[in-house]
C-alpha cells in the first residue's frame, strides 16, 4: 500500500461525506489515465473501500485508444497493489482520424470520446457512477477559462448526474494538484505521460488557453498566498441574485 498523506485522505474524506459521493451499495467505475490524479485517486478508492463502514464496489478502466499503447507497466502496478482494473479496447484514434480538424483543438474531442466509452462501459456493467480524477485546480483553471474566454460563470462540480442517469464524482476535487504530485513522487508511481495523449499523433493545436489560464493563476498565487483558499469558499458561496441573471432579478416594475 502506498504512502498516502493523512491531510489527502482527510480532504477526500470531508468531500465526501458533504456531498454524498460514494454511499452505501454503489458501484464506481474509474476512469484511470495512468496519470498522477487519477493513479493517486485509484489508491485512494482501493483505501476507502477497506476502511469505510460502509460496502461499495469499484472498478478501475483504461480507456485503450487503439494506437499501440503500452499499458503493462500500469497493469501490473494495479495489480501488485490489488487495484481492480481493466483495459478497455476502442478504436478512437482510428475515428479520430476521420473526423478531427486539422489545427483544432484534441483536448475537447477526445474528452468527449474517452467520457462517451467510460459511460458505455459503465451503463452495459450495471455502474451507478463514474469516478473522476479532476482536483481543485482543474476546478479553479476552468471557472477561469469560461469566465475569460466563453462568457459563462462554470466550474466543475463534486458531482451531477448525467443525462444519461449516471452520477459523475470528483472525489478528489478539493485537493490541491502539488499534493497529488508530492503523493506521485514521493511513492514512484510509474506514471504515464502526455506520450500517450493521441492528440500528440495530429497536426492540431495544443490547448492555448488552459496553458495561459494556469499562469495566470500561478501568478496570483505568488501575489497572494490565499487566493486558492479564497476561491474555495467562493465556489460553496455562490450570490446568484448579484449577477446579471433575468432569472434571478424582479421583472415587476417599479
């Protein structure tokens, strides 16, 4: 078993018991990348799932794109630390192929079609959610880049459910991403890295506005040391009625 830092641990822990994450009899299928969160979030459900009072079945998968990856080294690594894992085989390099621009942007559309197989998988075994890797700066980087650059106030709930009936959850939504790479390092975890991101194969873009959204945060940072705490209580205190929402305002006259 890994060396999984007791504040990491209490972190998940209080997300999950605030918002009902993983209850009692559900079964969580995982989507693991190989990458430092959801590797580190893949040990952490394997912990829970021997030290909570409560039962739920987990089920970790890797969404094989189809391009020749080696996935060995991640399968053993499950498997020496009693990780329940599967490979999931998929032809989307091959779509990818056929129906991605050249010089737009792959992080959108493989999302989309990573997400479209995890759901697949998860609604033919019977999974009631889908476990997600997201940390709170993914958290923060997104509530940026929408307000920047697509004129919306959205950021990335602990969890929701899909329209397809499924609950998506984030379990490790409130952690900061250093601790997930202090976690990483410290324990040597063989990581797997953006040489297996298929975008990498096309002549597209590389995804611009997440690189210059986490500079800016990394920049007010620097200048405040709390802005991450901040922001964290910002996103549980939402005032709603203060925005320029029609919904939210007094339409009588006045």
């Amino acid at each position: 078993m890994i060396n999984i830092s007791k504040n990491l641990l209490r972190i998940v822990g209080k997300t999950n018991a605030k918002y009902n994450l993983i209850c009692e009899g559900d079964k969580v299928l995982l989507g693991l990348s190989g990458g430092k969160d959801s590797l580190t979030l893949a040990h952490v459900l394997n912990r829970q799932r021997r030290v909570t009072p409560f039962d739920f079945e987990f089920l970790a998968v890797c969404i094989d794109y189809g391009m020749g990856e080696d996935l060995s080294v991640l399968t053993a690594h499950c498997k020496e630390h009693d990780i329940p894992f599967e490979v999931i085989q998929t032809n989307i390099y091959e779509t990818a192929k056929e129906k991605i621009r050249q010089n737009s942007s792959f992080c959108s559309f493989f999302s989309r079609m990573r997400r479209g197989a995890l759901y697949k998988v998860a609604k033919e075994r019977g999974f009631n959610k889908v476990a997600l890797g997201h940390h709170f700066d993914d958290a923060a980087e997104s509530f940026f880049m929408n307000f920047l650059y697509n004129g919306a106030l959205r950021s990335m709930p602990p969890i929701y459910k899909a329209e397809n009936g499924l609950y998506v959850i984030r379990p490790i939504i409130m952690v900061r991403e250093r601790q997930l790479i202090d976690t990483a390092h410290s324990n040597n975890l063989p990581l797997i890295g953006d040489e297996a991101c298929p975008g990498m194969q096309f002549d597209v873009k590389m995804p611009y506005a997440r690189a210059k959204t986490k500079e800016l945060l990394h920049n007010i940072e620097k200048d405040n040391n709390k802005a991450f705490v901040s922001m964290r209580a910002a996103f549980e205190h939402i005032h709603q009625s203060s925005f320029f929402d029609k919904n939210w305002s007094d339409k009588k006259c006045i």
